[in-house]
C-alpha cells in the first residue's frame, strides 16, 4: 500500500502513469508513485470520479449531487465545465479523456429511480463547444481500441466507436459477463489499453448480505443472503423485521422476518416505490411512490393486510426519512438534491397539511424523545451533519468537520451516527446541558465501505447504546450489506477486446421481474417434443431464453443414465419445473415437491388440466394448489383461463405472475380471444402478465408482446416446426419486435385514409 493512501477511493492514472489521483479524507488527491506524500488538490467531499488530461488538467466529481469541475492538477481554484440540467439529472460522474485529451466522456444520471431513462453517456469537450448525448447508460462508460465499453447488468457491453468524431457505430455486443457493477454508484470496474487488452473486476452486480456486525467491524451473524439488486434496509422499532428497498426493474418494498428469514412483497409496482420508513408501533410502513408525474407519500400495513392510504401529493420529489416516535408527525425531504431540498414534517392524522422545518436539508432523522432533529446540509460548502430543535428554539450545531450524511440517532439518543466520505461509519457522543446540546469527540465505529453504501438508512438498530451492553439482544449490534462476489475474492479477467465473441443482445434496461428475479429474455421455452436432447439444447440455444421450463414427471432423475437435465447448463438457463400431466391440485402439489426435492426449483409452473381433450385448466384445482404451494415457500407460475376474476383470485392466493393460455395447449392456433388479454393487460399490474400455450409461430408470439404480455412461453409452436432450430431464432426476434411495439405505441387506426406527405405547402 502506497503511504497516505489507505482511505483512498476511486483512484485514477496521470497520462504518463506515474502519478495516481484519488479520493480520500474528503479531498481530491494525487501521488507520485516514485515517492513522496499524497498532495491536496481540492475539495472534494463525496467524489464521484477523476480523470487525469495532458497539461496536468484533472476533471473531477466533487459529490453525489453536482457537476464537473476542471482544475489543475498542481491544485487552484476549481471551476465548473458542466452545467446539470436538473430537469432531467442530478449528477455529472466518472469522467472519462478520449485519446486526444480534449474531449471527454462523462455519466448524467438521476438520483429518482422513476427517471433513471434519463440516465446517458455524454460526449463533450474542454472548450465547451461540445456537449451532447452519446448513450443512454445507467453505467458509466471508457473507450480502448476502437470500442466504446459499458455494462448493462453485468454484462460488459463494446460498441464500436470513432473517438475523433465521436460518433457510435454498430448495435453494441456482450464482451463479457460478470463484469463488476455498483448499482448503488453508478460504476462499472473496467478499464482498456490502447492495444486491445481488458481488464475488469468479476462479480456481476453482486447479491447482497445483510449482516449483523459489532461496534469493531466483527460480522456476528447473517441476517440473510443473497439479496439481489438491494438498494436499502431500514429495521423495524421492533428489531423484528427489515424493510427491504428492491429493485426489480421497478423499486418496489419488501419485508424481512427476521426470525424466519421469510421475505413478503409489500408493493408491487408498477411504479417506483421507494425510501420505506416504519411507523413507531411497526404497523405501518411509509413510502415514496411516482404516480401521474407526482410524488406521493403512501402508508401501507407492514404485514400487507390492508389497503394501501395515500397521505400526499406533491409536484416535487418528496423521501420520506422518519417517523416520530409518537407517531404524529412523518419526516420527508422534499427535492432530491443536498443544496436544494428542504426538510418538512406531515401530520400523519387530522388535516395533514405539511410544515416546513428547514430551508435547506435532506436525510433528516428525530432524537429519540422528538426533541432534535439530525439533518445533512452543504450550507458550509460540502455535505455535513448539523443538529437542531424540532419544534422551534435556539441552537445549531455542526456534528460533523470533514464530510458527513444520513445521520442516524441510537435508541436511547446518546449516540448520533453518521458516515464520511471515505465511508467510515463514526459515533458521537450527545448529552443535553440545559436547553443546548454537548457533543464529544467523534469515535470510529468501523469502515463499511463504497459497496455497502445503500444501507445507511438502517444503522442504528440496537435497543440501547452499542456501547453499553445492556441486556437487549441487539445491544452492539449494527445491521450492514456487503458484496457477495462469486468467489472468496475478486477476481481480474483481461478479455481482448478485437477478438470478443457477441451473442444475443437481451437488453437488460428492460428486464422481465418475476418475483424479484430479472430475466434478460422475455420468452421462456419448454422442452418437450424435440427429436433428441441434441435438437432441444441447439432450439435453446437459438431462442435467446435465459428460463426454461420442464416437466418434472417426465423428466429422468435417474442420474445414471442420460437425461434432458445433462444438456441445459444450470449456469446459463434458469429451470421452472413445470406439473404438466396433473389432473388434481394434490397431484399438482407432489409434482412441485419432486421438483424442490431433487433440486431443481422451489418455483413451479402449476398445471392442473380439467378437460382431457382441450387440456384446458382447472380453475378451482390451479387456486387451491397455489394457496398451498405459497403457503409453503413455493414461487407460483399458474397457468390459467384468460378470465379476469380467476387471474385476480390467483394474486390474491400469492401467485408470482398470471399465464393465461391464448389457445388450447399444443393446438398452434395463436391468440384466440386478443380483447381478454388486453382486459388482463389493464387490470392486472401487479404481477407479470405471460401468454401461454396456443403460439403456434413468430407472429402469433409478436401480437402476444404487442397486447402488452410482458413474456411468452411456448413448446410445440418450435418443437414442431419443420426447423425448430430456426423457428426458435424467429421467436426470439418476434418477441423482441412485440415488446419494442407495445412499449413505442402504434398508431391509431383510422376507418379513411390519411396522406403521408400533408398537402399544406405543395409547389403549385
């Protein structure tokens, strides 16, 4: 480790390559690897990425929430070279020269996952002549060797790029998988040399883990893994439950049981529902969610028993932070940047007409006895942590000297907890001297690093002061996330980038969500009919489809002797054990059980067919068997009738998605009764809505997409073709080109015809 450096962050090279900058103790710094101490450049309270040019200029992010600045790398004054656009973005990051050390690329993003479509790649330059949008990308982007590189999931994307005209080439192409990539910053781990080599860090977006840790860093115990697409855990006043912020490609809330490790969905989309805070009594749970272009703070029961209660509506971004703890008031910031968003309290019963308590302020958490109110504030020139009276008084004080947010209160209000730039989790002692506050010096709790950033919101857990040992068993206990990565440690791959293979490109920025789960495909295939496993693995291959689905009563679990199971890889495609040939809920039952038994999938496509010669489904049969197979921990795909009151009565069981059939199973005769679907379409948003059985070809699959399904499952429509290999392909374009219609909207239809060319302005 190079002296000086050990709270370094987000390093990046000087053009010769011997000199490193990067961020530590709330600064911008720089280090000659030949020797000598790290040099203060600038301010830089929470930077958010460096890029060092030719003539010693360094571009860099100085926050979260705030644009480009250029300065020299000797230091000075420095001075803003992008101006945000806060209509669409609230922050400029990870700037990134182009060859010629005059141009330059950068990340706009939004901090409000409901815009994250606003989220692109710009292209600009050092004179300002040039500003313009390359890509949209909710990852930050480098260029090497002819190929502009960034991620998409965790997938490293290479698009073809002339870096002198800044101009994009090709459709882009998968380099490789598993690329490292911070969902919570934006930052994908990559970087190119001029002569082709890659290098990048392994890990895909990592699952998280909620941990319990001490007050030294020691992990105590899990409180439960593999969490993907995490973005924050807050825990109940009980200490019970966990309230799970998840994105799915939609935010949605979930709750954690503690105990039994057990995790309910409490909303289910189809717009962002975010920023969960618990009632004092852990009965409620409030949250933001976007709707019709407004801001709406909700209330719903934590145990999802009841209907949901809208308590405002606002034309700004409004985050619910806190709940005082006698129940009365809900804390929120409204606006979404720290220099422009102000602190306001909502009375939860009565009149509910909001007050505001600061100007200026954002992630504002309540003392315990609701007598202060602990805020973040870059009124003194970067983000730091003050205190002030609740309901009027005298006193200010800054907690916090070099960089602070998300303070946070410990249970008995002795402590303020709060996180630097480095990400250092700190606690401050705090005793009352009359009507003033006294705080000691600050105590370093523990580092959690930039990876564990989006469970801040949740520190302070224990009953009473973590230094204190009282009886309570999460007395020094503090709730932390961390990265999984897919080995004991992260692993650098180098790919060349002129000789990478490209495959499909399944774009993840529209993902299929099942559960919580994001699949790349929106067609998922069955395995049955096939000449041989040969024929099924090249169909598999060729359809794009990351879930396929098979029958567990017709599958050989005989290990011995060769089985469909030895030619779908389990690492690439995702297996639904499905109970085709049951003609009982109880037998429907024992199939999904076999399936979980022998390890193939605690999830089931649920089949129970009524009619031997339509194989039309059992309604009553298919609900039964969901209610029990929910109940017991199975995630339930039914396939179903397309009628509305059934498919309702199946979410209400707990079913993960609905599957009404568009025509009797096998029978190729496409979508039968197209207005049902569309009735299901607008009725149902609170799962996937997926069309199964009756595609008999690519454009029965095509106007499926384009009725708003939000996939397509089919067996006998490729298994049967003449060329199922090639049929397989076609499915995959014509559930791609239905998706992209539905979501482009066609025109409407017209009983007389309309000009293309109008007439107004022909050359007479």
């Amino acid at each position: 480790m190079l002296p000086g450096t050990e709270n370094a962050i987000f390093s990046f090279w000087s053009p010769d390559g011997h000199s490193l900058g990067f961020f530590a103790d709330s600064k911008l710094k720089t280090i000659d690897l030949n020797g000598g101490p790290p040099q203060v450049v600038a301010d830089a309270p929470f930077g958010r990425g460096g890029a060092w040019g030719p003539g010693g200029v360094i571009l860099f992010s100085s926050s979260t929430q705030a644009p480009l600045m250029r300065v020299s790398a000797s230091g000075g004054t420095p001075v803003p070279i992008t101006l945000i656009d806060k209509s669409h973005h609230t922050s400029h990051r990870w700037p990134f020269f182009r060859p010629d050390g005059q141009h330059f690329l950068y990340l706009a993003i939004n901090h409000d996952p409901s815009k994250s479509a606003n989220d692109t790649v710009y292209y600009a330059s050092l004179d300002g002549h040039e500003n313009r949008e390359l890509l949209r990308s909710q990852s930050n982007a480098v260029y090497g060797s002819g190929y502009l590189l960034f991620a998409r999931g965790d997938q490293l994307m290479g698009q073809p790029f002339d870096p002198a005209k800044g101009k994009l080439g090709e459709e882009p192409h998968s380099v490789a998988k598993g690329v490292a990539n911070n969902i919570s910053t934006w930052h994908m781990d990559a970087s190119a040399s001029g002569g082709g080599l890659l290098v990048f860090a392994s890990g895909g977006t990592g699952d998280w883990q909620l941990l319990w840790m001490d007050r030294s860093g020691e992990q105590l115990s899990p409180v439960a893994d593999k969490l993907a697409n995490l973005q924050s855990a807050r825990l109940s006043p009980q200490g019970d439950r966990i309230a799970l912020q998840i994105d799915t490609g939609v935010n949605d809330v979930w709750v954690l049981d503690v105990a039994r490790g057990i995790r309910t969905r409490l909303t289910f989309g189809p717009v962002s529902n975010t920023f969960p805070v618990w009632s004092p009594d852990g009965k409620w749970i409030a949250y933001t969610s976007d709707r019709n272009g407004h801001s709406n703070l909700i209330r719903k029961p934590s145990d999802g028993g009841g209907a949901e209660e809208t308590l405002l509506i606002d034309e700004q971004i409004d985050l619910a932070t806190d709940w005082s703890r006698d129940g009365k008031y809900l804390i929120y910031s409204r606006g979404m940047s720290v220099g422009e968003a102000g602190i306001w309290a909502l009375p939860v019963e009565g009149e509910r007409k909001p007050w505001q308590i600061l100007p200026h302020g954002i992630f504002a958490h309540l003392s315990p006895d609701g007598r202060w109110l602990a805020y973040t504030s870059d009124e003194s020139g970067g983000p730091q942590v003050y205190v002030v009276p609740f309901r009027g008084g005298q006193g200010k004080w800054q907690v916090s000297a070099n960089g602070g947010q998300t303070p946070q209160w410990s249970k008995d209000g002795k402590e303020l907890y709060y996180i630097d730039q480095a990400f250092t989790l700190f606690a401050v002692p705090v005793k009352e001297a009359g009507a003033a506050l006294q705080f000691g010096p600050r105590r370093s709790s523990l580092r959690i690093g930039p990876r564990r950033m989006s469970s801040m919101t949740s520190l302070p857990t224990a009953r009473k002061s973590c230094w204190t040992g009282f009886r309570s068993r999460w007395a020094n206990r503090l709730p932390c996330l961390r990265t999984l990565p897919r080995d004991s440690r992260t692993k650098r791959s180098h790919v060349d980038v002129g000789s990478a293979s490209f495959g499909y490109n399944n774009n993840m920025t529209d993902p299929l969500v099942i559960a919580g789960r994001s699949f790349r495909s929106r067609l998922i295939v069955g395995t049955g009919k096939y000449k041989s496993f040969q024929e099924t693995a090249r169909a598999l291959e060729a359809s794009g489809a990351d879930m396929v689905t098979v029958a567990v009563r017709r599958v050989n679990l005989d290990r011995g002797k060769e089985s469909l199971l030895d030619y779908i890889d389990p690492k690439k495609y995702f297996l639904l054990p499905n109970t085709a040939g049951c003609y009982t809920a109880d037998e429907a039952i024992r199939a999904a059980r076999l399936g979980r038994e022998v390890g193939i999938s605690d999830w089931v496509k649920l089949e129970v067919i009524g009619d031997q010669a339509t194989l039309y489904p059992d309604v009553q049969a298919t609900l039964e068997a969901t209610r029990v197979l929910v109940s017991e921990g199975f995630t339930v795909l039914p396939y179903t009738s397309d009628d509305i009151v059934f498919a309702k009565r199946l979410i209400d069981a707990g079913a993960a998605a609905v599957m009404p059939l568009g025509a009797p199973i096998g029978s190729g005769m496409g979508i039968q009764n197209q207005a049902h679907i569309r009735i299901l379409r607008e009725m149902i948003t609170a799962v996937p809505l997926i069309v199964d059985a009756g595609v008999g070809t690519a454009s029965d699959a095509a106007i499926a997409m384009e009725l708003g399904a939000d996939a397509v499952l089919m067996n006998t429509g490729i298994a049967s073709a003449q060329d199922p290999v090639l049929m397989a392909e076609a499915m995959h374009h014509a559930v791609l080109a239905g998706r992209r219609a539905y979501l482009a909207g066609r025109m409407p239809r017209r009983l007389y015809a309309t000009a293309s060319s109008p007439l107004e302005g022909v050359v007479q």
